[in-house]
C-alpha cells in the first residue's frame, strides 16, 4: 500500500506518464515479495488486484499481478511442498479439459487460468517447516484495504487516472447532475462494484473475529464507506445486490448495541460518531439526490442492458452440441466466435460454454477439497457459521450479471470463503 500510494503522488506530482509509475510499481512490489515470507507476498497479491487498471502494459496484460503470482509460486515450489493427491488430480483434468480446445485460446489465457489454482493448492500444502500460515484477518483486510485505497486514491486525485494512461471514463465527477460511472483504478464499474460488494461483506463477516472493539468498529465503519462509495459505480447489480451486506450490517448492530453504546458514552466514540453522522448527512444531502437521479436515468434504459436478449441466445443453443455439452468451446473469446458475438454477462452459462458440465463438476470438487485440505490442517468449527451466507450470496447473485472464467479475483474470492469457512479466531 505504501509503494502504491509513494506511486501515485509522485505520478501526480510529476506528470509522470503510466510506464514510469507501472516500471516503479513492479520494481517496489517485486522487490517486496522477494525479500518476504510467501503468505505475505500472496496478501500483497490481493492487495493489489484492484489496482489491476494501472498496472497493465496493455488492456489484456495485468503485468504487476501477473509476475508477483509467479514469484509466489516459484517460492513455494522451491519448499518442496506436498499437495494433496485429489487437489492434483483435479487440477490436470481441469487443464485438460482446457487442452480439448485449445486451439484459438492464448497459451498465456490458459497458463493464467492453471496458476491461480496451482497457487491456490500451494496455499494449502504440506511443507517441512509446517503449513502457510495464512491468517483470516490479514487475508480479509489485505483484499478490502486494496478496494478502499484504490477508491479514495483515484476519488480524491482524479488527474492520476489521466497521468498513469488508464481509461478516461474511471473519472469522477458531476456534469449536469450526471456521474460517470466511477470504478476506482479497476477498469471496469461493474466488477469493480462486484469486489466492493463482496469486500465489504466479507470484511462484516470477519467483525466477529475481531479482538478489540477498536478493530471491530473500524471494520463497520470501512464497510460502510465501501459500500456507499460502491454505489457511484452506478451498477443496477450493486444497487439490487448491496441489500445482502446492508441486512448484515443492520444485524451486526442490533447484536452489538450495548458496545455501540459504551463507545458513544466515550468521548473519543462520541466525536466519531458525530462525524459519521455529519458524513452520512453530508452524503444524503449533496451526493444521493445526484446518485438518485443518474440511477433513474439507467434504470430507464432497463435493468438488464440486454443482457437477457445475449443469455437467451446462449440457453437456445445449450444442448446443441453432445461435445460442447461436456467438454465446453473453451476459455477465451471461443465464445464469441462460436455462440455469440456478444458475452452472456452471466457465470453460470459462461463456465457452461467453457468448460462444459465436466469442467463445471471438476471446479466444484476443488473447492470442496480446498475445503476438506483446510479443516485438516487448522482447529475448526463445530459448524459452518451461519453470517458466511452474507459473502456467499454475494458472489452467487453478482454471478448473475458477469463474466468470471478468466477473472483471477473470483477464484480468490471464493478461496477466501472456503478458507474462512474452517477458521476458528473468535474470542
């Protein structure tokens, strides 16, 4: 965080141009994963995801994430550690299912695609000087720190958007009462808003896991702000979709009153409360009439933005092919070229016209070994917690309106949520 933000006020400063600040990022970040331990490198990893916009050489090339995941698999390689023989066996057949079409799909789009769940496995194995200790709270903080800095960054500084040479249209600012639709240094509002949703949820969720009433406020108070920020995406998802952490934060709350209380009776609780009350005031009044109106004018437009109209066209020819029903047209742009010229905006069909319904099975039986693999090693609940299904159904119901086959970040979101699931730090 420190060498992004250095980063970015010199870039702003300076006028630097975007090759300068990404040759800077790469140098600082790398430096840093080699010289740590590799569950440090790998909260530096998601740290920095949702910077991904900035640290591309081209539109396809997120060089910075790219070469830290290397550098984390290669260290972990180098321990020479034992993976679990099921976790290995899905992994080559899930690779082979991408071979069956391999042709039309870039060697780095499938090399990409393996190493996020070869380091996931890495993640979970043996090694001689033990486990990695990845700790939940730092995982959580690590992904939800990345959303929020790079949110304030790019909303307090939007000339360094401009200055790294990323998309014009992630500015921020009012014309006509009107609002680009801001998506922080993600590159794109819809799965930057996606990240906000899931972030903030999953950041209320660690509440519980929290050991002083200091970290616990913070947290709250964090989620919040994404989440309010989240809606200057001006994602028709997120409005629909921010319902799942905003029952969550309520419930958080209501469970947690008398704290609340005690720290309002403090003086230094009490001016941080007057201030988020100054602050939700000053957002009600000066920002959501501008919010409300800009999300009338899309909704106008239709909730959908045809997304339907494209997701028909896939379901017709569903069960066209024996071939494709198994096996899928692979990962890339095969769909377009193949289905429809237009993506489905939809995980499920995507993963379907992927990597068919073997794939889909295969995908799913590593999740539920990455699950297994992390009850064996750690001290675990008697049982899931119920407040999980708040991160859950955020990931499920915004995989309704988006692409996720080649998003790096959705496979880490739901190794979060399975690694999360078995951890047992509640004081």
């Amino acid at each position: 965080m420190l060498s992004l933000a250095s980063s970015f006020s010199l870039t702003y400063l300076t006028g630097s141009s975007g090759v300068a600040l990404r040759t800077f990022l790469t140098f600082a970040i790398v430096t840093y994963a080699l010289t740590r331990p590799a569950e440090r490198a790998f909260y530096c990893l998601l740290a920095i995801l949702p910077f991904q916009n900035v640290l591309k050489i081209t539109h396809e090339i997120p060089i910075v994430p790219s070469i830290l995941m290397v550098l984390i698999i290669l260290k972990l390689l180098l321990r020479r550690p034992r993976l679990s023989h099921y976790l290995i066996l899905i992994m080559i057949s899930l690779f082979s299912i991408a071979f069956v079409n391999f042709e039309g799909t870039p060697i780095t789009t499938l090399l990409g695609w393996f190493s996020i769940f070869l380091l996931i496995a890495l993640l979970l194995g043996r090694y001689d000087s033990g486990y990695i200790p990845i700790d939940l709270n730092s995982t959580v903080l690590a992904l939800s720190m990345g959303f929020a800095v790079s949110s304030v960054v790019s909303l307090l500084f939007p000339g360094i958007v401009l200055n790294a040479g990323i998309f014009k249209e992630s500015l921020y600012y009012v014309i006509d009462r009107q609002l680009t639709r801001f998506q922080g240094f993600f590159g794109d509002p819809n799965y930057y808003s996606q990240g906000m949703l899931f972030s903030s949820s999953i950041l209320l969720y660690s509440v519980a896991y929290s050991r002083s009433l200091f970290a616990r406020v913070s947290k709250i108070l964090a989620a919040l702000f994404m989440l309010l920020i989240g809606y200057s995406s001006l994602s028709k998802m997120f409005l629909l979709f921010s319902i799942v952490p905003l029952v969550q934060l309520i419930a958080i709350i209501v469970n947690r009153r008398k704290e609340l209380i005690r720290l309002i009776l403090n003086i230094s609780g009490f001016l941080l409360f007057a201030l988020i009350i100054v602050g939700i005031a000053y957002f009600y009044v000066f920002t959501f009439p501008v919010l409300r109106d800009a999300f009338v004018q899309r909704l106008d437009i239709g909730l959908t933005t045809g997304r339907f109209d494209s997701q028909f066209i896939y379901l017709s020819k569903a069960l066209s092919d024996p071939v494709l029903t198994l096996f899928g047209v692979g990962i890339g742009y095969q769909m377009l070229d193949k289905i429809n010229a237009t993506a489905p905006h939809n995980s499920y069909i995507e993963f379907y016209f992927s990597i068919g319904i073997v794939g889909i099975v295969l995908l799913l039986l590593f999740y539920i070994e990455v699950l297994v693999v992390a009850r064996r090693r750690r001290i675990y609940k008697s049982r899931l917690d119920i407040n999980l299904i708040f991160p859950i159904s955020c990931l499920l119901l915004t995989a309704l309106s988006l692409d996720a086959v080649k998003l790096d970040l959705f496979y880490f979101y739901w190794f979060i949520v399975t690694y999360v699931a078995v951890k047992e730090e509640r004081t």
